[in-house]
C-alpha cells in the first residue's frame, strides 16, 4: 500500500495514488500538476521520488513533501528541465542516460525510412500547427484521426514523422510531421481537406497547417534508411522447404522463467538445456487447419489481391513486405477495409462464429523468427495463400518444449495459441 503523507489515504498502487495526488489539495503544494494546467512532467519527478524511496527501503513514501519536484512543461522539451531535490548518484545516472539512449535507438531503428522516389513523395502530407498533446507522437495520429472528412473515401494518412521543436509561432514552439497515404490522389484530397480544419486534441482546438511534403536533399542523405519496409526487422531468415529455425533460438525466444520451469523439470542446468536443444534434433507433428467452404475462401483470396496496401508498414519493426493491422471496431463511420474484414469475418464464422476477435493482421511476404505472442490473451487463427507449392507452414512449440507442431495454413484454418501451442 502507498500513503499519501498530507491526508493519510492509502492508495493500492503507485498509479492510484498519482491520481489522488492530481484530484486533491495534497498534490497541489507537492509540485503535482492540477488537472487543468496539462503538465506531463511532475508525474515523471514523482516515479523519480518513489525510485529513491524504494532504494533506501522505505515502505510508505512521503510524496507530499517532495518539494519542487517538477516545474510547469513549456514546449515539446520541457521535460528536460525537470528541477528536484533528489540527489543520484554518478552510477544511478549512467544508468538513468543508458536507459534513454536504448530507447531513443529504438525509437529510431523502427522510425520508417524517408521517401526516396518521386511517387513515394507524393504520397506524403506535410502537417503543421501541432500543439500541447498534438505535439506527441500520440496525439499527431489522434488529430490525423479527427480531421478526417466524412464521408470520405480515402484511408486516414499514417503518421511517418514527427519534429517537436518546428518553429515557433508568437514565441511558442509549434511542432510538424509528416503523414502517408496510399497514393498521390489520397494525398491531395486529404491536403485539401485537412487544411485549415479545427480539431480538438487533449482538450485543447489547434488549426492544422497541411501542405504537399518537401524535401531537401541533405535530409534524405540523413535518412540512412533502406529502400523499404522489408529489409528492416528483428533476426528473421528465409527458410527453404523443410529447413526449421535454429533450435537455439527456438528455446531462447521463450521467457527466462519459462527456461528455468523445463530445466528445473528435468534436472539439469540452463546451459545444459540450451547444449542438449542445439546438439538433438526434434520432431514436428505435422497437423492441417480445417477447410472451410470455397467460396469464402475464395472471397477472402479476391480480397486481398485487391487490398490497396498502406504508404508505409504498421509495423516497422516486422520484417515484412507489407503489414497491415485492423481493428474490429472503428470509430467513425470510415472504413475502407471494410470488404476485407467481411471476407476475413465470414471465414471466422464457419469454424467459430463466436471468436471474440479485437485486431487482424494482413501481412505480405511476411518472415517470422522465432518469438512469443506475449501480448495475445487467447488463441488465434491463421490463414496463408499464394501460387508456393511447398514450404510456408506454421511452427509452433508446447510451453515445456516436448512437442512441436507444423501447421499446413495454405487456404486452412488452424487455431492455436501463440503462447503454448495449438
């Protein structure tokens, strides 16, 4: 339990005692931001309070009194201006910057590249007039989302890039990005509406700035990108038919607690496993998903060669030729993957027409390593199609490693768990 030091209420986590903090006279004087200033900062000084009171061990924190723990954000890089009266030590922040650098590398490696041919750049917007919450990465898509035309035929545009210290307007940083469309005909259309529109972001009307994108040639020399989405990604390779992952990195891609579990099963070390998973072969159950009728598999086929793909990946960091990834419900009245979803739907329903589905994955040429659908809270189905004749199965390994299976997904439906197995 954490106790608030002002009132005394106890809050049964670090989050809920944020919000009472935020919601009461007793945050007010402890530098935590009331609700209508829009501070995201004194949040970020008070989780460096609970850091330290956690390290010298004391149980009931005392955030009430963390004096000037934050000032008020002004623009896109008030965070970096946090004042505190904490005191870390040199390791605690080499480690504090080491942190920020892993992120920002990340941030970075699946940041899509900048267009390089002339069709590619006509497929992107310049947005500016981005303010308060539109000026994040979040917000940008929100207020993308919100100055949508009804009516309109057109997919909303992607955000590719976002620039927070853009210019400044009466003194006040304004931030820009950039956004993607499926074509040049999209983009015009959307430049066209967009412009000038009034949206409401994060409580706050800004007024979108949207022109054709440009760009100079020194940026593209900085964009150190590949050609497209496809050459980018986690450890994935091309397997041949019949040929299966490294075994390995098959045991490795599951949780450390997961390891332990068959090591401790079995009566041997870690290393050991790992020794005895790359030194024996294993076998693959083979299995077939269900057939279901031809004319829905059919339909689905149809749809997909007829899919207008989006300007960029929805997943930069799958190595992928194209990714999609849709919703089961949308907001608005806009969705131009209806057709799709439909034939994806009708599919579901003649093997589970109950399956409480929230997202689908459209994917092409898509390479998988060996990973755990960490975030999945059931099962899932899948479907492959395409004119290859071998190879292009599913493999998938029991939690304790004593079984895997290969699963025929050529116009079949299986149903697994990526977690577990089928």
């Amino acid at each position: 339990m954490f106790r608030c030091a002002r009132c005394g209420e106890e809050s049964s986590s670090r989050n809920a005692l944020f919000r009472h903090l935020r919601a009461s006279p007793c945050g007010v004087d402890a530098g935590v931001a009331a609700p209508d200033t829009g501070s995201g900062v004194a949040k970020s000084a008070l989780a460096f309070a609970f850091d330290a009171a956690r390290r010298d061990g004391c149980a009931n924190t005392n955030f009430a009194h963390a004096e000037r723990a934050a000032r008020p954000r002004d623009g896109p890089r008030g965070r970096d201006k946090r004042v505190h009266d904490l005191e870390l030590s040199k390791e605690e922040c080499r480690a504090l910057n080491e942190r920020r650098r892993e992120r920002a590398a990340k941030r970075k490696s699946q940041q899509p590249p900048a267009p390089r041919t002339a069709e590619d750049k006509a497929r992107e917007i310049w947005v500016g007039g981005l303010v308060g919450r539109a000026s994040t990465m979040k917000g940008f898509k929100e207020a993308l989302w919100r100055a949508m035309p009804r009516g309109c035929a057109a997919a909303p545009p992607q955000a590719r890039f976002l620039k927070q210290r853009g210019y400044k307007d009466n003194g006040r940083w304004v931030a820009y990005g950039f956004a993607v469309c499926r074509d040049a005909n999209e983009a015009n259309t959307l430049r066209v509406a967009m412009d000038g529109a009034t949206v409401v972001v994060g409580g706050e009307a800004i007024v979108l700035k949207v022109s054709p994108a440009t760009y100079t040639e020194p940026k593209l020399k900085q964009s150190g990108g590949v050609d497209d989405a496809a050459s980018r990604g986690a450890k994935a390779k091309i397997f041949h038919p019949g040929e299966h992952p490294n075994p390995r990195d098959v045991l490795l891609a599951w949780h450390t607690t997961d390891i332990e579990a068959r090591a401790q099963s079995r009566g041997i070390s870690m290393d050991e496993l790992i020794a005895e998973a790359v030194r024996c072969e294993h076998e693959y159950i083979e299995l077939e998903g269900v057939r279901v009728s031809e004319s829905s598999t059919k339909t689905l086929g149809d749809a997909l060669l007829a899919t207008r793909w989006p300007g960029q990946s929805h997943r930069a960091g799958v190595k992928s030729e194209r990714y999609l990834v849709l919703k089961r419900d949308i907001r608005g009245s806009n969705d131009v993957y209806a057709s799709l979803k439909l034939a994806c739907e009708a599919v579901l329903a003649e093997v589970d027409a109950d399956f409480p589905y929230d997202s689908l994955a459209i994917t092409k040429n898509f390479i998988s390593s060996p990973h755990l659908d960490i975030e999945d809270k059931s099962y899932q189905f899948a479907m492959a199609f395409g004119d290859f004749a071998d190879g292009g199965e599913l493999c998938v390994e029991a939690r304790d490693g004593t079984k895997r299976w290969m699963i025929n997904t050529r116009e079949r439906l299986p149903r697994f768990y990526g977690g577990s197995g089928p």
